[in-house]
C-alpha cells in the first residue's frame, strides 16, 4: 500500500491538507467550432469580517483577497456580468451587516477594484445571510449564474448556509455555488462543504495567497458548467457514517477532485464533480488506526454517477508481554500485511492499565512486532501475520526470558572507574557502561537475554582486560576484575 498524503503516524494532525485536497480543475468543452456564449453572470460574495485582519505569512488576509480579487478581474472577459456582496465591512457584532456593495451589472474594472480595496473588516460572519441576499439578486434572471462565496471562517451568525442553497435549489434558482475556505484548515469545514455540494459547486480549500488566487480562478473557469458526472463516496465505520478523505486523480496523475465527508449526512456521502474519463481514487479515513487507504479505479460515461460505500469498521488487537513471569515494557508495532508500513505502535509498560496493551484498528491483515525496553540488545521478536475482524478481538502475547550480569571493577577491594563492553556469542556488542568509583554504578549491571558473553573492561588511564560469561534465564551473575591481579 503506498502512502497517502502523508505518513500514517502523522495523519490526524494534519486536517490542512485534507482541506486543501478539494481543489478540483478542469471544465466543460465546447464542440469545436460552436460559437463560445457569453460569460455565465458572476457574484462574488466576500469575507470581509474582523477575522480578514489575520495574518498569513505576515500578509494581513483582507490585503491578500483585494490582491488576488483585483487579479481575479483583471483576467475576466470583457461582457462580464459581475456584482460583489461584502459582510462584516460596517460594524461590529452586527448580524445584519451585508451589502451589495456592487450591484449585477457590467464589468467596470476600476470600479470593481477601488471597491474591494476600500473593504474594512470589522464584524461577524452571516454566511446564511448573505447567501440568501445573493439568491434574492439572481431572481428573475434568465440564465444560470456562478455563485463563488469566500470566507476565512464558519457562520457566527446561528445560520445553516448549505440548508438556504437547498431551497433555493428547492425554489427553482438557476445557479452554481462554489465555496472557498480561506485560511480554514483544522476546522470543521462541513458546512461550507455541504453548501458547495447543495449548490452543485465544489469546496475549494486556500491556505495561502498562491492557493487562493488558482481556487477562485478554477471557480471562474468552471462557470456555471460543473461537469454532469459524479463520484459518490460514502465512508462507514461499525455501521455509522465516518469521516473520510478523497482524491481523485486522473491517468496523468494530475489532481481533478477532492473532498472531506465528515460524519455528517449533509456531506457524507459527498458528491465530486468529474467529466467523462477514467480515474483513480484514493480514500483515507480519518481519526483511525490501521489500514486506513482504499485505493480504486472509476470511469465516468456519459455523465454517469460512480457510488462508493467504503466501510472502516474495526475491531480490537490485544498484545501482552511478560519477561520472566511478570509484566514488562516492550515497544511494539503494528504492520500492514506484506509492507514495513505502521499502522499502529506504542508501549506495553508494566502495569495491568497498559498491558495487555488495546489496540482499535481497522479490519484487515496484520503484523506484529514487539521489541523489549528492559533487556539490552536486540530483542525484536515478530509474532506473526494475524487477521482482524470487524467487532472482535484478537490477543496475542510473549513471553521474555533474562538474566542478570553485574560487573565489578576493583584493585583489592577498592572501587575502580574503567569502561565495560558487552558483545554477543556472535561478537556483536549488546552494551557498555562506565564503572566510575561509586556503589551506585559499580558493579556495572546488564539486564541480558541467556546466553554465552564477552566482557571487555579498559580501566581508565590504565589496563585492559576481558572474561567470558554464561547467563541463565531468571538467574544474576556476578562477575569481579581485581585488576591487581592481572
């Protein structure tokens, strides 16, 4: 299994990039030689609450959307039937504070951008608001239209944006909404999302100025033509609805689609735009342990929809170690079947609440490892290929054996600081140590699987001698250098 955006171990954390995958490119084309149609009408509906005085990069974000906004005009052709909505420009904690700064109409470059330029952030976030204030613009119209709201935070206002796109939708409104996040990673963007599939739009995650310029351009560039097909994933966990990851790439492996369904029936399943084609798709599930990748290829025909159930249910892995009888701390790892990729890992330690250690994981092929923490050398022990099934558990244990070498350094009694090298029946080296004067460190003392050993003492400063050793399970050997006696 390859790996998936990132390392598992680092997975949870790092909600930014699943935002960030939405980013969908690409949009209908027309026959050759059909005369192209004037461009769908635009509305802009922009962020412009307190929270746009944050600062990415050390670039406050009300500075970089004028930018990229003044950009975004620049390029758009001309006969472009434009307007622009701003909230949170006015007042502070005021719920109703949204303008149609820029009525439908014609595109004035100028106009448009002195406008936006001169937005002042100050209040709060009424997406709901402001999105039923861009549907009540667009009545009447007699062409459909492209919605593209862009916002640095979630409804603060007590307002359910994606429930106002559905009635519109409900109502008859020929439009498209798309919705970009700006600066949102990390948070819990289900709304915004599902406001985006209401609106028969994509979710288009922007973490930075370069992410938020190719994002608005994208919307721009799908119009109100967001392809007839679809990739209908729906993630399940134990029978409940779970938070998922999708990415969708082409044969090129270029990045065409992507979304988040969280656990929400208002995302999940999500639904991903995508034209005619064959393309592979990768899910990850979210905030589980294991084998966590379902990698599959779909084709698109004819606007046709692909659905997908993909099912992480888990089950539990019990792992206990003992060393001589007793509890005992020992790392261990939790493998993909077949690759050296981690699924799971920690310690046992060595009381009853960590071991047997409980692992939650999802179903599927195994392998374990342990590796001991209190017997010198190396102690890795593979306990086998295992299967876990959905809703059970499946234990498996081990069992250390040691014993105990003490190395005494002395000249006739007297304490004597000199290091000590501890090497294998095969010559590899198990462990040093430094003797120094004191009772507390000399005699030197090895916890040591059984087995034959070489111990090399070089006193410090001074000579050097060695001596071999037999351990037995359970059992302490005691091992004294008079170097006077050399």
């Amino acid at each position: 299994m390859k790996k998936f955006w990132t390392s598992r171990r680092a997975l949870v954390c790092s909600l930014t990039m699943l935002v960030s995958l939405a980013l969908i490119a690409g949009s209908s084309l027309r026959a050759a030689g059909q005369e192209a149609e004037p461009p769908a009408p635009l509305l802009l509906i922009l962020d412009a609450s307190g929270s746009m005085w944050g600062q990415i990069g050390g670039e406050n974000k009300i500075v970089i959307a004028r930018r990229v906004v003044g950009d975004l005009i620049d390029d758009l052709p001309e006969g472009q039937q434009i307007g622009l909505i701003a909230y949170g420009h006015r007042r502070e904690g005021d719920c109703d504070d949204i303008e149609t700064v820029t009525p439908m109409g014609g595109l004035d470059r100028a106009t448009f951008k002195s406008t936006v330029d001169a937005l002042n952030p100050k209040g709060k976030t009424p997406i709901t608001k402001s999105v039923k204030k861009a549907f009540a613009l667009l009545e009447g119209s007699d062409r459909a239209a492209t919605v593209i709201l862009v916002s640095d935070g979630l409804e603060t206002c007590d307002g359910d944006p994606c429930a106002a796109v559905r009635l519109a939708k409900d109502q008859g409104l020929d439009f498209v909404m798309h919705v970009v996040g700006f600066d949102v990673a990390g948070e819990d963007t289900s709304s915004l999302q599902c406001a985006a599939q209401a609106g028969g739009g994509l979710f288009l995650g922007a973490e930075n100025a370069a992410e938020l310029s190719g994002a608005l351009d994208r919307a721009v560039a799908m119009s109100a033509d967001v392809p007839a097909g679809r990739l209908a994933v729906e993630g399940i966990r134990n029978g409940e609805l779970h938070d998922v990851g999708i990415v969708v790439t082409d044969r090129e492996g270029e990045m065409v689609g992507g979304a988040r369904t969280y656990a929400s029936v208002d995302t999940n399943p999500s639904s991903i735009p995508l034209p005619d084609g064959v393309f592979d798709v990768k899910v990850q599930a979210i905030g589980v342990k294991g084998d966590i990748v379902r990698e599959f290829e779909i084709e698109i025909q004819d606007g046709s929809t692909v659905e997908r159930t993909e099912d992480f249910s888990t089950g539990e892995l019990s792992i206990g170690v003992t060393r001589n009888g007793e509890l005992s701390d020992a790392v261990y790892n939790v493998l993909v079947a077949g690759t050296r990729e981690e699924a799971a890992g920690g310690r046992t330690y060595t009381g009853p609440k960590h071991n047997p250690a409980r692992v939650t994981i999802t179903a599927g092929d195994y392998e374990v490892e342990v590796r001991s923490v209190e017997i010198e050398g190396e102690t890795r022990v593979a306990l086998g290929r295992l299967k876990v099934e959905p809703g059970g558990l499946t234990e498996l244990s081990h069992e250390y054996s040691s014993g105990t070498l003490e190395v005494k350094v002395h000249r006739s009694g007297t304490l004597t600081d000199s290091t000590v090298q501890l090497y294998d029946a095969g010559g590899k080296v198990v462990d040093g140590a430094r003797t120094y004067t004191s009772e507390t460190s000399n005699p030197a003392t090895f916890v040591v699987a059984p087995g034959d050993y070489r111990i090399v003492v070089q006193e410090i400063r001074g000579v050097k001698t060695e001596a071999k050793a037999t351990v037995a399970a359970t059992a302490t050997v005691e091992q004294s250098f008079d170097l006077d006696k050399l």
